[in-house]
C-alpha cells in the first residue's frame, strides 16, 4: 500500500509567509454563502426523506479503508492521508471517503438491532491527487445511506433524492447511469470470461491493466486510457451474467425510476471507484465540467458490514461531491443571490453605541439582520457621515438606520432606503420597534 506519510526531512520554517496546503482550499465569502445555500438546501431535502445526520471522525483506522475499500484501488494504492500515530504506532488515515466510516459507526453502535437506518452526512475528505477544477486534495461530499434494507426500492428511493435534491438546486442536463455488478458469484463468472478475454488482447493492455488484470479485472472497464477504449467496449459484459434474482432487482429500480418519470441509461462499463459494491451502481453526470463530469455516485453494498469485522447488514447509499455541485450551479447560472444583511447602522459618534447596540440586539432578536459600521482603524472614531453612508451602499443592504443625536433624543431612528423601489425615508419610534422591524426584512 502507498501512502502520503507525515514524516520529512525538511526542517518546519522559521520565516515567511504561510500559505495553505496546495489543493486544500480556503472558503471565504461571499463563495461561503453558496456552500450554506446548498447546505440548507440538502437539510431541508434529507428531513423530508426521513434521512438523519450523522458525524464520525475525519481520522480513521488505516485497516478500514484497506478492507472496505480493497486494497488494489486508486484511493488506497495511491491517493490516502495515512501516518502512524507518534504516541501508540497506530496506523491511521485522514478519511479519504465516508461511507466505510458510516458503517464502522453503525456496527460499532449497533445502530441496526432494532431495525433499518437512513443517515446522511456532509464533511471534508482527503486524497493526495494532482489538484485540478473540481478535484482537490481536501474536498467535501455530502452522502446519504440507507442501512438495514434489502429492497430495491430503497435503491431507487436514494435516487429519486437525488434526482430531487437537482431540481431544488435548480440544475439541468444532469443525467443519471445505471448499471448492475450481480452478486459475487455472477461477478466470479464474468471476471473468469473477462480475464481470458484481456489475456486474448494482451498486447493492447497499458502497465495499470496488466498490474490489475488478475487482481481487480473489472476496474480495467472504468480505465480512461483513449487506446484501450474499442477493447473495453468489446469486452465481456457483467450484466449478462445475472441471475434471475439479480436482474429483478435492477428491473425493481428501473420501473421505480421511470414511474416517477426519471431518465435514466444503463452503462455496463460503470463499476465505480471502491470493491464494495453489488447489485445497483449508478452516477449522475453533466458534460459541463469536462473531466470532472460525475456530481454524485453511489450503489448498494451488501458485504461492507461483514468486511470491516460487523454483522452482515444490506446497505445501499451515495455521495456527491460539493465542489463539483456548486462549479455546475455557477455554471449553470442557478446561484442564489449574495446574502447581505437586512440594514446598516450608522453611529455618527461613539457615546451613542451603547443605546444603539441595544436597540440591534432587539432588532436581531426579531430575525431581522443588521450590520453595524465599525471603523478600520483604531482610534479613528466612527467616521463622518458621508463614509459612513457610502460603506452602508456598498454593503448591498435595503436600508440605512441613522442613530443621530436628534433622533435618540426622540427616541426614535431614521430608515433610509439604500435601493430602487424602497419607499421614502422614515422615521420611526423605537417604543414601537416590534411593528415596524418585519417592514426591514429582505425576502428570505
């Protein structure tokens, strides 16, 4: 196994400026907004779903991901975050996906003895990859997963959350794969058809398929080398090795899907990044992204349980990945607008900031938001009313609130639209605030 080990032999330095690690990103705003926009959006979803949230660490045993994952993959070969522990000598790894994290939880918690689960999760991962648009070395995915259920209609029902979770983001032209990877014997049958067949063809096999070719044979299928494509494409298909049972199951999902009016293709060369999948795989793509073109993944794997040392459970579920997600609603132009606050206060000096912040907290208690001016520069004092008025403009909020002398003598505040359409400036009491404080409240 290849891992990125935190040993080296350069010293930490002592000067210059620090920069983030290459490929784990800052998120700052106004892009912060777009992520809790999404978020938001996926909480709401998942509740309606009857999905609930679940947490598990960033560090995991290395073991876990070597026996859930397989040890002939990418991500394990090539790809973790992995260290031994300086205090104990445990070999750990920074999660490099988390749906085996998932299910070490749900084994470990006995999460199951009084029946199925359905969970969804949202966090960073990590891969030591070439950075590139919508591939980094730290990335998140948001994930549900459906534990407990045998069923081929909770296969389709995590689709169908899916495919909702695009529409409510306003996305197009995302379409949906499908494959099925059988049962173990059904696979044990294609890979002995499969493998004599690449043997046939041996001379067109690159170094990583003849490195696979008897230790994981179906991952050649997913290979992106352009020489090898018409040799894939000929190459024996797993789908004619089902069984009965298993092509009922995928008809099960396919006639969900199409009830509920969702396209869907089937692409027998999918098989998916990790060896714990049976039965269902699908992904969901877009050619706006170009290399990056697969938003969201997933499929059933009955086996996981029983690989990582728990009790067998049947388990099916998905991950999207959020930079690709939110580079798809960017370039789709479906971002919400830039969240700025309700109003701004303006404090023409400082002996008046402790009535004025009282009156602010009542307005926020109000759930109305409002951003008071603060100088730059300490000691400066709070500035004149010009640059005061032209920081509230170009903060994007509706209204100015202007806390004048006069105007706190009176007890009152003056409200001043900062955009088309507001109305006349006002003013209004301050006995009166809860009356008048909705009338400040952008629409949400």
């Amino acid at each position: 196994m290849h891992s990125v080990s935190n040993k080296t032999s350069n010293p930490l330095p002592k000067t210059g400026k620090l920069v983030a690690v290459k490929g784990m990103n800052d998120i700052l705003p106004p892009d912060s907004a777009r992520w809790e926009w999404l978020e938001d959006k996926v909480r709401a979803l998942m509740a309606r779903y009857a999905y609930r949230n679940v947490r598990t660490p960033i560090v995991e045993p290395t073991a876990l991901f070597v026996r859930g994952l397989g040890e002939v993959t990418d991500i394990v070969e090539k790809e973790m975050y992995s260290f031994e522990d300086r205090l104990n000598g445990e070999h750990l790894t920074l999660r490099p996906e988390a749906t085996a994290g998932v299910v070490r939880a749900a084994s470990e918690h006995s999460m199951l003895y009084d029946g199925g689960k359905r969970l969804y999760y949202m966090g960073p991962m990590f891969r030591h990859e070439r950075p590139q648009r919508g591939r980094y070395r730290q990335f998140h995915q948001i994930g549900a997963e459906a534990m407990g259920f045998h069923g081929a209609e909770v296969d389709a029902e995590l689709i169908l959350l899916a495919d909702a979770l695009w529409k409510e983001l306003g996305l197009k032209d995302v379409c949906l794969e499908l494959n099925s990877l059988g049962q173990p014997e059904e696979r044990k049958a294609h890979r002995a058809a499969l493998i004599a067949y690449l043997e046939g063809h041996s001379e067109l096999l690159d170094e990583d398929a003849r490195r696979r070719l008897h230790s994981n044979p179906l991952r050649i299928l997913d290979t992106k080398n352009p020489a090898m494509q018409s040799l894939v494409q000929a190459a024996p298909k797993l789908l004619d090795y089902l069984g009965e049972e298993s092509r009922r199951h995928f008809d099960t999902v396919k006639a969900i899907l199409d009830a509920n009016g969702v396209a869907w293709t089937v692409n027998p060369r999918l098989v998916r990044g990790m060896d714990y999948y049976n039965l269902t795989v699908f992904e969901f793509v877009t050619e706006q992204l170009g290399s990056q073109g697969t938003i969201c993944g997933g499929g059933r794997y009955d086996y996981l349980f029983e690989q990582i040392g728990g009790k067998p459970a049947p388990a099916v579920g998905w991950a999207l990945g959020v930079e690709r997600v939110l580079e798809l609603v960017k370039e789709q132009e479906a971002a919400p607008p830039m969240l700025v606050a309700d109003a701004y206060a303006i404090v023409p000096d400082e002996k008046s900031l402790p009535a004025v912040m009282a009156v602010l907290q009542r307005l926020r208690a109000l759930d109305v938001s409002v951003q008071m001016h603060s100088p730059a520069v300490w000691g400066e004092g709070m500035g004149s009313m010009k640059s005061q008025f032209k920081k509230a403009d170009a903060s994007g909020c509706r209204h100015a609130l202007i806390f004048g002398s006069d105007e706190l003598a009176r007890s009152a505040v003056t409200i001043k639209p900062l955009r088309e359409g507001g109305g006349d400036q006002v003013e209004r009491a301050l006995d009166a605030l809860p009356d008048w404080a909705p009338t400040l409240q952008s629409p949400r």
